[in-house]
C-alpha cells in the first residue's frame, strides 16, 4: 500500500523485467562493454563529421583519439562502479533500453572510420552475447517466486471468498432442501391423517346414516312421544295468560311488561292432562294414549321474530291465539303464515269470550256448557264476533269452523282450521283446547310423533344459574341425553365437546324459566325440555341443534354434523363498523335484539358492538371509540335485562358514554329514539345558521311598508320555502346583497316559514349596508333569491333533507347554476 502510494509499486511481471534488464547491464559491464551510468548526462553523439571533407579532415583523427580516451577510461572504471538498484523504477527499463538501442549507432559512427576494428569487436563479442543469453535464462528461471504480486494475494483471496461463500450456500441449500423434504413429508403425513380422518368421518357417517334408518324402522305407533306445541299470536293476546291457566301457575306476573321475553318450555304430564280435561272427557270419551305434552311459549310480538321461527321450527302443532275483541292483528297474520309457510297444523283459540257483555263466568268449565249458561243477547255478540274472525281468517285463505260443529270430513279434511272460545282469566274452554291437541296429535299425528332413537335435540337459551353455573335449556324432541355424555354443541369459535355434568328439569307443569327446585335426572327420553350443567358452555349458540357422541361414532362427524347449522345464525351476529352496543342477558335475547334494531327499525340502527351478561368498564371503554370516530350518537350501550355495574356508570359518565337500560325491548328502542331525535334537533339548531333553503320571491309594488333600514315589503313566494334567517339577494344586479329576513308576518301573526305560493308580510335588515333602498338600488321588477353556498348545500343534504321536497331540491339545482356553485 505503502509503494502504490509513493508511486513505486511495481507488478510481478514488472519486477521480472526490471531483474532481466539488470542482469543484461551486469553481462554486458562484464564483456567490457561501455554501459552509462543511470544518473549521468549523455553527450549527444555528432553525426556531421563523416560528411566534412578538406580542412576539416586532418583534425578528426585527433577528435576521434580524444573520444575513445574517455571511452575507454569508463570501461575500465565500469566494473569497479556497480549502479546501485535499491527500488527499481519502472522508468528505468526505457533508458536501458535507449542504451541498447543507441549502442550499436555509437559503434557504427566510430566503426565507419575502420571496417577491420568493427570485425574485430564483433568476433570478441560473441561468446561474451551467448554467456549474456545463458544467464538472462538462468535469471528468468531462478527469479524470486516467492515475491507474489498483491493483486494476485487479492485474487487468491476473493477466490477462497468465493468458494466458502459457495460451501457456505451449497450447505444452506442443502438444509433449505432437507427442510423442504421435512415439510413435504410433513404435508403428506398430514394429507393423510386428513384423509384418514375425513375417511373415518366418512365411515363413522355412513355407520351412524345406517343406525339412524334401523331406528326410524323400528318406530311403532304404540310408542309416542310428547308432542310439541307452541303459542303464537300478537302482543297482549294472552298467550301467556293461557298457559298460566292450563298449568294453574304465574309466569304472566314474573314477566317485564306481561309479555314474554325468552323462550319457555314447560311439561304436562299424561295424569295433568287427563286431570284437566276430566270433565269433558265425560261426554267425548277420548282414550288419551300420548305420554303429555310439551308447550313452548313464544314470545308473540314482533321483535321476537326469529325467536317465533325457532319454536315453530320446533312445534309439531300450535295454538294461534286470536282476540275476540280485535280479530286478526298484524302479528297474528306473520304467525298465521309462517305457520301456513312450515305446513304446521294449528288450532284457534278466540281469546277473551268473557268480555263479551254480560258474560256470565263458569269458571273453568268447557265452553259448550258456558255457553249454555249465557244470555241470548251475550251468544249473539259471541256468535257476530267469531263471524268477524272465521271471515278475517277466510281472507288470509284459512277455511275455519266453531270445532263442535266440524263434520267427520272436515276433520279428515285438513285444510279446515278448528277455533275454539276461550277465556284465560276465567278458565273457560281451556279443556276444550287440550283435549282439541291431543286429538289432533293422535289422530293426524301419529306418524310423525312415533317414538325415535335418533337424538333431536336443541338448544333454547344459554343461561348462567346461580350455583350451578353456565347452563344450556335444551329441548329433547327424540332421542336420550344421559349423564356422562359427550355431547357437541356449536359455538362461533367451532363445535366443543362436553361431558354432560347434570340432567335438570323443572317440576312437571312448572316452566323451565321459574326459579323452583329443579329434579335431578340419570337420563331423559324426549320430548322434555332439560337444562344441561356442563364445563365449556358459555359459547353455545341458541337454535343450534345437539349431538351425542356415541361408541360407534367418529367425533369428527358429529362435529361437522352440529356445525352445519351455524351459518344460518352467523348472518344474525354480524356487526357493523360504526354504531351503537348492544348488551342483552341470554343469546336469544340478543338475537331478538338485533333482529329488531337492523330489520324493525326505520331507520335501521347499526351494531357496532355485541355482548351477553352484565356491563363491565372495559365495555365502556370499547365504545367509547365512537366519540373518536366523529360519531357521538352511537357512542351508546343498549342494555336488555342486564345489570350495569357503578363503576361502568362512573366510567361512562367520565367518556361520554350513554347507557340506556329496560327489561322490555320497545322500550329500549324508544329511550334511544327519543335521544336520537334530541341529537338530531340540536344539530339542526346549529346548522340553522348555515343552511339556507331555497327559495325565489317577487315583492308586491303596492306593499311596500318601509323603504330602508329596514325595508318591510309584502311579497309572494314564487318557489322554494322562505324562513326567518334567510339571506337575500338580486341576481341580475350582480348579486346585490339585500339583507336577512328577521321576521315574517301573515294576517298579523308571525311564522317561521312560508311555502310556494303564500304572500307574506317580510321585514329585511341589512346590517353590513344599512342604506341600502327599495326603489334606489333595486325595486319590484328584480326577483330576489336566496343566497346558497356549498357550505348551506351541504348543511341542507345533512340535517333537512326530509323537510325538503322533491320540488325544492330542483329549485337547489337551479340556483346552484344561478350562483355557479360546483
């Protein structure tokens, strides 16, 4: 590095060249020849004397003598004196080479004086040249090979760089290739555990599709089950009211608002039913073969839509309950043809027979003999009024009759719907209905209510129970559960097995819903609504169906088996990116819930946020983001039936959070509307400084009250809406600006607005310019406009879209162009 520095560094090759011209110097000194010093100046040889002839002649012997002299002297000197060659320079082989080059000349100017002295140097020469060929050999070969070159070093090094950088890769390549061998023979192993398992899958299907077809054989009509009955009909129809009664309980009093909001499932045995209808069975003589009964009660308004699907899903026949009073409503209707959608036989009950006038209460009896007891005014407005209800019905394309006075063929005949009178307050008819069901069940039926192995079961409410902890209502309809079990039940986040801990049921004829002592079960034969105790529930969705693992199954197909019906609820739990929360106590609930946000709604009120059970602080903190959005309104919790703990409330106050609570779902809805209609007006209030409606005017010449500060004019509204506040102009004067309307009167009262064609009293002030004149700068034949902006447009789309018609939104276009708004 050094010598590239100094500009001395010399290559290999140029060391070689530089050693042979030193040995060519050191073998012509040693043959006597006359080699100059590096350093010393040569004398610049004359070729002119040849050519000088006369005078000159005689004086170049003498010259010649006194240049050999010389010459000879440095001869014999030049091997005493050898050059000393301590860093060779590349420069030096140039001259050596003039040297040598130059040499022969010197001998010809010297040699031309005498052709024998030439002769004689050249034949002494000749063995001294071949020595001086010997030795540059002998030099070239034993030349220093030790003396490597740098950029050789630098070579050998890049190379040996090179070839561990390529050891280096071939290993990686190598590790990378086994890695990839590890892989692909891992992915073939698990291709072929899955093949395996969708194999075992596959068999364990078609084992337990060939156990299901050997049980759905054996069914005998001898051995039935419980049917399934459901309730169904418009809000305050007395559903509940009916079941209160054919069970002699009070859910109705235990319900928020006396209206039913879960699913409830409760279980009359065969000597219930049998004690109920003993009186009517005196004259009917029916022999009652079903095991009892199971009735689910349904939620009957509106919002509870899905919760109506799933228990009608469920039923095998169902009692429409009709008031007397009203006839059908709109949720009678929705029930009447999903229940014509799912082909579901069903029975009317025409509630409420005892507010016809005068009724005379027989209480609990059948409704024949009730009605016998009954004045003929009282069975006339009976009879008008189950007129009215079979006619209604008859709309909806239902053929109905009083059951008593249906022939054979219409109870062979299914297309006719039986009705029958009950009163749920007093109890009369409610035997008529049970004894109706078990009719129908055992004569229609039969075949579908056989007894099967299959398990059918699902899932009706997730629930955590003090003591007992998160507990799953399910409802058996074939089939045993038993404790023990592996049961799969369906979450969001994949199916889950569970060892069913504990079998419960309510007392017989109690509901499920009602805190009593619940009975401990080994095992249950459906169809019975049980609650399943079981580690890992909490996740479970209502609706989805329940299997049991059993000896000769493949988990894997069970699994898949009970999953199937998730897609159809996962619609049900989307969540939008912008909106409120919604917390409700039970899944369905919650089902309900946003069902009736997204759907009943109008407009529909987006969910953000979901959640089941108590409201915790961090679900404050989780909407609170809301705020951060730019949308403070959905900065809101909807709590159905579930307690708020103090320092959520403390935490929502802090972050702006609003919490509405209710145990009925109108309500909530309402408390929320109402606060979004509040919102709504504080935003018009001040956006009112903003938007301006649009509208054209024409002033009335011989109205014309006050020419200046301020001008009061009477006018007449050509287009548009004129309000208080409205900002003035006149186009065709360049957009003379003529001030704000302050006030507007007609007929002596003040008004905020005025619409299309009203004339109207305008007082108009122009605070900027308060001389401003009617009649200098502008008069009666100049229209004045409104003066928009897009500032006032916007505002207009945002907060008073609804308030404007079809017909002024046209008239915004039109001035859009009038005032060249983009």
């Amino acid at each position: 590095e050094r010598q590239k520095k100094e500009g001395k560094y010399m290559t290999k090759a140029q060391k070689q060249k530089a050693a042979l011209a030193q040995q060519r110097l050191d073998a012509m000194r040693a043959a006597g020849m006359e080699v100059p010093d590096g350093g010393a100046k040569r004398s610049k040889p004359d070729y002119g004397r040849s050519k000088k002839k006369g005078g000159t002649g005689g004086q170049q012997p003498q010259q010649q003598n006194e240049s050999v002299a010389p010459a000879e002297e440095e001869t014999e000197e030049a091997p005493k004196e050898e050059p000393k060659f301590e860093e060779p320079v590349v420069e030096t082989k140039e001259p050596i080479v003039q040297e040598t080059a130059e040499e022969p000349a010197k001998d010809d100017t010297e040699d031309s004086d005498s052709g024998d002295e030439w002769d004689a140097d050249s034949d002494d020469s000749g063995p001294k040249l071949d020595a001086l060929e010997k030795r540059l050999k002998q030099a070239s070969i034993d030349s220093d090979d030790d003396d490597e070159d740098l950029i050789q070093k630098e070579k050998r090094k890049e190379q040996e760089r090179l070839k561990k950088l390529g050891i280096e890769r071939a290993e990686r390549e190598r590790i990378q290739a086994e890695k990839m061998a590890e892989m692909k023979a891992e992915e073939e192993e698990e291709d072929r555990k899955k093949m395996l398992v969708a194999q075992k899958r596959e068999e364990g299907k078609k084992r337990r599709l060939q156990i299901e077809k050997a049980n759905l054989e054996a069914r005998t009509r001898d051995d039935l089950r419980c049917p399934i009955v459901v309730i169904m009909g418009h809000v305050d129809t007395g559903k509940t009211k009916l079941l209160d009664k054919i069970r002699k309980t009070n859910v109705q009093e235990g319900e928020a608002g006396g209206i039913t909001q879960q699913i409830g499932a409760t279980y009359f045995e065969k000597s219930t039913l049998l004690t109920q209808t003993a009186k009517l069975n005196e004259t009917e003589k029916f022999d009652l073969t079903l095991p009892g009964m199971l009735v689910i009660d349904t939620p009957g308004h509106e919002s509870f839509t899905n919760l109506r699907s799933r228990g009608s899903s469920l039923c095998d026949v169902a009692i429409l309950v009709v008031d007397l009073m009203h006839g059908l409503e709109q949720q009678t209707i929705e029930s009447l043809h999903m229940l014509k959608n799912r082909g579901t036989p069903f029975v009317v009950a025409l509630n409420k027979v005892d507010r016809c006038y005068a009724w005379k209460t027989c209480k609990d009896t059948p409704i024949r003999d009730a009605l016998k007891e009954q004045s003929d005014g009282t069975l006339n407005e009976f009879r008008s009024r189950a007129s009215d209800a079979k006619l209604q019905l008859q709309e909806q394309g239902v053929n109905s009759n009083i059951y008593w006075e249906m022939g054979g063929d219409d109870w062979e005949n299914s297309d006719f719907v039986p009705l029958v009178p009950t009163s749920a307050v007093t109890g009369e008819g409610v035997q008529d209905i049970l004894m109706l069901l078990c009719q129908i069940a055992q004569r229609k039926l039969w075949s579908q209510l056989m007894w099967c192995a299959n398990l059918q079961a699902t899932v009706l409410e997730v629930k955590a129970i003090d003591g007992l902890g998160m507990t799953v209502d399910v409802l058996v309809v074939n089939g045993y559960l038993r404790e023990g079990d592996r049961a799969v039940f369906c979450t969001l986040d994949g199916p889950i097995v569970a060892e069913i801990r504990g079998l419960l049921t309510p007392p017989p004829s109690r509901e499920m819903r009602i805190k009593s002592e619940y009975i401990h079960h080994k095992e249950i034969k459906g169809a019975l609504g049980v609650k399943v105790i079981g580690n890992g529930l909490e996740k479970v969705m209502a609706g989805t169906s329940v299997l049991v693992v059993g000896p000769d199954d493949e988990v894997e197909d069970i699994k898949a088996e009970v999953m199937s019906d998730l897609t159809k609820l996962q619609d049900k739990l989307s969540t939008d990116k912008k909106g409120v929360m919604v917390q409700a106590s039970t899944l369905g609930a919650l089902e309900a819930l946003l069902q009736f946000l997204r759907e009943e709604t109008k407009p529909p009120i987006p969910v953000s946020a979901i959640g089941i059970g108590t409201i915790h602080k961090r679900d404050v903190t989780k909407i609170s983001i809301m705020n951060e959005k730019g949308c403070p309104e959905y900065a809101t919790i909807l709590a159905f039936d579930v307690p708020v703990e103090r320092e959520a409330r403390e935490q929502a106050e802090e972050v702006n959070v609003r919490i509405f609570t209710a145990d009925i779902i109108y309500h909530l809805f309402d408390q929320f509307t109402r606060f979004m209609e509040q919102l709504t007006e504080k935003r018009r209030e001040d956006a009112a400084a903003i938007a301006v409606f649009p509208c054209i005017i024409k002033i009335l010449p011989q109205h014309v009250f006050n020419q200046k500060d301020p001008i009061i004019v009477g006018v007449e509204v050509v287009e548009g809406i004129l309000k208080v506040g409205t900002p003035l102009c006149v186009p065709a004067l360049g957009g003379l600006t003529v001030g704000t309307v302050t006030s507007i009167e007609s007929n002596g009262r003040e008004q905020e607005t005025a619409k299309k064609g009203s004339s109207v009293a305008i007082k108009i002030v122009n605070e900027s310019n308060p001389t401003i004149t009617y009649g200098r700068q502008f008069d009666a034949s100049h229209s004045l406009y409104s003066q928009l902006s897009r500032a006032s447009i916007d505002a207009l789309k945002l907060h008073f879209k609804e308030k404007l018609e079809t017909e002024d939104w046209r008239l915004v276009v039109k001035l859009k162009k009038v005032f060249n708004i983009i």
